[in-house]
C-alpha cells in the first residue's frame, strides 16, 4: 500500500521534472545533498523500518510509538542545533513518554 501511496504521490511532481536538470546544476551542493538526503531518510529509510517493526509486534502496539516522533525532534533539536527547550516542552516530552507506557502497559 505505501508503495502505491509515493507513486501516486511522485505522479504530480512529474509536472516539475523537465527543470530538474537545470535546477539540480543551479543549485550549491548543500541544497542538493539536503535533498537526497531527505529523500532516504524520512522517506525511505522510514517505510522500511516501519515495515521491519509491524512484522515484529502488533500494529495497535506500534501505532502507539509513532508519539515518539516530537521526542525524536526534541532530541534533535537539543544535540544538532543547541537549543534550550523550555519547561513546557520537557513537561510535553514527559507526558508523551508517560502515555506510551500507559498504553503499552500489560495488564
């Protein structure tokens, strides 16, 4: 299913491909690099995993660890560009860490 999902997704990119060449050879290395690389990782590095984890446990279960994802841009953010997160930020990070357990808790 999400192999059709990118497909269908990349069909109206399509649109802009005949100015790909030139904007690639315009463009500084670092927006091209930028690009790839948001190409692999959030994209396909991510269905891969996802595909990983949902042959390992339950989709109700793994669903729950998608709040995982401002953690991840927390966390990021805190290593790669010395930010400072305020109060209510951790309080946020707590409670979704809180909530994940709650939700996985066996019973």
């Amino acid at each position: 299913m999400m192999c059709y999902v990118v497909w269908f997704g990349t069909l109206p990119l399509l649109f802009y491909s005949p100015d790909v060449l030139v904007q690639i050879q315009h463009g500084n290395w670092q927006a091209n690099i930028a690009v790839l690389l948001l190409g692999l990782f959030p994209s396909a590095l991510a269905y891969i995993l996802w595909g990983y984890v949902l042959k390992q446990i339950p989709l109700m279960q793994a669903s729950n660890f998608l709040y995982c994802t401002p953690l991840v841009a927390m966390s990021i953010a805190i290593l790669f560009l010395g930010e400072r997160p305020s109060i209510y930020v951790l309080m946020g990070g707590m409670m979704i860490v809180g909530s994940i357990g709650w939700m996985n808790w066996k019973r």
